[in-house]
C-alpha cells in the first residue's frame, strides 16, 4: 500500500521566503506530497479553486495561512481537513476564519500559542506545537559591541521606531535591509542618520548566501514585524546566536524573554533599551535554540499522528 496523498494549500509569498520549508519537508518523507500555491494576494494571482485540490484524490489537505473562498471550500471532497493559521492573520480578520473552520470541520494545526489559545477557547478542535530551527555552527564573539542586523520590511517597524529603542546608544554597524513587504512603504533614515548611527543601506532582494552573510556579522537582530505566524526571519537568527529586539506580543514573546535570550518592547510606548549585557543574551538565544530544536524533533511525530487522525470533536491540547 502506497503512502497516502498529501496537499498542501499554501501562500504563495513563503513559496519565496522558502519559510515553511521545515513543514513541507516533513510532510515529504510520509506523503506523497503535492504543493499548491495560493496567489490571490497578487494583483493578478488566481484564487484557490476546489478543483485543484479534487484533482489530485487527496486523503489529507492542510491549507497553510491561506484558505479558499467559502463557495470554493464547500465543493472540497476531502473530508480531513486542516487549517495552520498565522497569528497575525487571524487578529486582522478572526469572525471569517472561525466562521469557516466551524462551517466545514476544519481541524486546526498551530505554531502560536496564543493563536491556539484562541481556537481552543472557542471549543475548535486544535493542537499547538512549537518549532525551533537547527542550530547553526558560529563562533560568537565575546564582545556586547552593538553591531545590528534590521530587515525593514513595514512601515510601523521602521527606522522612527529603532531609533526609539536605542535612545542614547549609538551602534558600531546597523545592516538596514530595505526590502518592504507587498503593499508596504518604508521611510529610510536621513543622510546625517546614516553617519551617526553607521548605517549600511542594502536595498532589494538577497541571494540567501549574502543574507546570512550579512546576517551573521551582526549580534543583534530586529523582528521586523508587530505580529508573527511564525517568525521564521527571527527564529533564523537566533539559530545563528544572535539576540532580538521584538515587539511584546507574538508570536516573538513565546521565544524572546526579555533580558535573557533578547529585548521585548511596548510597541505603543517604546522605550531605549539598555544593551550592557548583549553578549550574554546571544550566548543564551543559541542555548535555547539547541534545547528548542531538540523538542520540536522528539514532536514530529505527534504532529503526524494528529494530521492523521480522524476528527474528535472536543479535542483541544498541545502536542
């Protein structure tokens, strides 16, 4: 008997951040595996359609942050379906998702903990889990000179709000990645800024070997976003044995703990914070990330069992 077949209904954007790729290859070594790419959010990208998913006789389908239109859902055949939302997809939109996951039986799979919190408050069936990358060989410098890694990629975690948080502090480097996410517009610091503070402006797309090239020259690096589904850019650099600056809310203070592995900060009324201690914060984010990848490999397992499991109605927990 062949392995059962597996579709996978994802956003297309991660297609390129190559951020799900720990999922898919998972999924890879126990299914037979199909991806479709969801490009809706494009000006001129096409929805997802019933069709495509009925075509290929799935016995398992995992819509990942996306999920098709309510008149295209209902046409599915698949009856094991299930929903990996993103934290900050449902804050922006929550009544539609839970009217859908409870309309069609949608079985949910989540990375948040709060997101989770959400789901399983509400009585839907969910699981939490917790991923963590491998931990990547670097030698850290014993040094808390500040040398900062910020991928600018919204407009309300811009350069205003960096230069908030470091108050009187004026770093020996900032990497600042001008590379916006769709739709966003993003206010680049002043020609003065730029000799004050010694900023390096590196603008548009990066093969990934300058990315962590540039990545891994810094001990300190910026979540470039208020909410998180995952925050695979963080997570990445933490692997790495830098610390984070993020904002308090999730999905990054279910990692960072303030003053231990990184700094969190009010988003509203953010504050300098006081980086004396920095080198010990990245000795400990590269801790945490080994004792975190660790955990998430001894629970893959229980992610395929439930991602196989028939439906229970009720059946709200962590894995």
């Amino acid at each position: 008997m062949g392995k059962p077949v597996f579709v996978y209904a994802g956003h297309s954007y991660h297609r390129l951040t190559s951020s799900t790729r720990f999922l898919l290859d998972l999924l890879e070594k126990n299914y037979r595996l199909s991806v479709i790419w969801d490009d809706s959010w494009q000006p001129s990208g096409k929805a997802l359609r019933a069709s495509q998913i009925n075509d290929l006789n799935p016995d398992i389908v995992l819509f990942f942050q996306t999920i098709p239109a309510r008149k295209e859902l209902k046409k599915v055949k698949c009856k094991r379906l299930f929903l990996a939302p993103m934290h900050d997809h449902v804050v922006g939109n929550p009544q539609e998702i839970w009217s859908l996951v409870r309309s069609y039986g949608l079985r949910v799979l989540n990375f948040c903990r709060a997101t989770h919190a959400i789901f399983a408050g509400f009585g839907y069936e969910s699981r939490y889990v917790q991923y963590w990358p491998e931990p990547q060989i670097r030698l850290l410098s014993a040094t808390d000179k500040l040398e900062i890694f910020f991928w600018a990629r919204t407009r309300e975690i811009g350069w205003p709000m960096l230069k908030s948080l470091l108050g009187s502090a004026r770093p020996a480097r900032i990497i600042f990645r001008a590379a916006a996410d769709p739709g966003q517009a993003l206010e680049l610091p002043s020609s003065d800024e730029i000799r004050e503070y010694n900023i390096e402006i590196v603008s548009g797309w990066l093969e990934k070997s300058r990315y962590l090239e540039l990545l891994t020259s810094c001990n300190l690096f910026v979540a470039p976003r208020r909410h998180e589904g995952i925050g695979q850019s963080f997570l990445e650099a933490m692997s790495y044995g830098l610390a984070v600056i993020a904002p308090d809310s999730p999905t990054m203070n279910e990692y960072v703990q303030h003053g231990r592995n990184g700094y969190l900060y009010d988003f509203d009324a953010p504050t300098p914070l006081d980086f004396s201690n920095l080198h010990a914060l990245c000795k400990q984010a590269a801790a945490d990330v080994k004792d975190g990848h660790d955990a998430w490999r001894s629970r893959e397992r229980a992610i395929l069992d439930y991602l196989a499991s028939s439906p229970s109605l009720g059946m709200r927990s962590a894995l």
